[in-house]
C-alpha cells in the first residue's frame, strides 16, 4: 500500500481541492470515521470519498499479493491487515445502515428540509436505501395491518411513531490536541436534581 490515495476535500471558499493521503493517513481517517459513527448518536455526514479510496486500496493490495511470493511471510502480514481494514471498512458501512433502518422517517425528512449548500448526510447509494425501506416499511404496514383495522386508523404517521435519535445522550471523547478558551457552565439545581433522578 506504498501508493497515494486522492480524496476530493472542499475549501473554505466552496472550491473542491484535491487532498493526498498516504495509505495510513487513509486508514487513520478511515478508523476515526467509524468510531465517531459508532459513538454518536444520530447519522453523521457520509465519508463516501474515505470509502471509495480505501476500496481502491484494497484492490491495489490483492493485485499486488497476486504477484508477490508463495509462502512469503509478508504475504501473510498483508493479508492479515487487508481483513483487518475489510472489518474497519463494513462495520462503518453497516453501523450507517443501522442507523438509517431505525431512524429512516427523520434522516429523509433532515435531507429534504437541508439547503443547497449544506452537505448531504447520505451518499447517493445510502438514499435509495431510504427510500425504498420507507416504502417497503409503508407497503409491509398497509398489506398486514392497516387493511384490517378500521377506516379511521388505516394510516400511520412513521415521523410519530419511529424514534428520533436521542441527541441528548452521553457520547464519549477524547481530545485529540490543546483547546483554549472553553466555557463549560456549571450545573443548576435543576439539572442536578434532574440528573440525580435519572
């Protein structure tokens, strides 16, 4: 993986800029990626240029053990750090998902009501998914339910009825470099006696 990896990067001014990485540096964003998508809350903005570079890496890395030695210790090591990646890579992928299957009303919803400027939330891939669950979900509801309840209750509101990510739950941090200049106001007595009977 002695090869560098181009990723599209936005500037301050809206214009796209290549950035390049080293494989490790690709691997560091990759990994910090998937913990923050795994820790937080609610869906976070998708890495789809991080995945498609790591794809490309990987692909790099099996056309180049296709020709390396049999046998060879260091093909080994390297096959052991391209399924260490593979994991990296679909436990992102499928903590994504997750999160769009369970809260898949309020993720369209945020991408309909986003403005042109704002990034999407979900890669083009991602959305289809969202979509055609609703609609499967919708379809699923109306054929084994809805039909047979009265007229006044055949229709469900998914925006009510589905959770919306609780973003008022603990998410864990760790600073990666020196913050100046940070207010942190203390508790009042009511949210202490709050966070005492919780």
């Amino acid at each position: 993986m002695a090869e560098e990896a181009d990723l599209l990067g936005q500037d301050s001014d809206g214009d796209s800029e290549e950035v390049v990485l080293t494989p490790a540096e690709l691997i560091d964003r990759l990994e910090q990626a998937w913990m923050n998508e795994k820790f937080a809350p609610e869906l976070l903005e998708n890495k789809s240029e991080i995945v498609e570079c790591v794809m490309e890496q990987l692909e790099h890395m099996e056309e180049n053990l296709k020709r390396a030695k049999k046998g060879d210790l260091k093909v080994s090591i390297h096959q052991v750090e391209m399924e260490r990646i593979r994991f990296v890579l679909s436990s992102y992928l499928r903590c994504r998902l997750m999160k769009i299957e369970k809260f898949f009303p309020h993720i369209l919803e945020k991408e309909k009501t986003r403005r042109e400027e704002e990034p999407s939330i979900l890669s083009p891939e991602e959305f289809v998914f969202a979509k055609e669950f609703l609609a499967n979900t919708e379809t699923y509801l109306k054929d084994t339910a809805l039909k047979h309840m009265p007229p006044n209750l055949q229709k469900v509101d998914l925006m009510r009825t589905v959770p919306k990510p609780d973003l008022d739950a603990y998410v864990f941090l760790r600073v990666k470099e020196r913050q100046e200049n940070i207010l942190v106001e203390p508790e009042s007595d009511e949210q202490r006696t709050y966070n005492e009977c919780s």
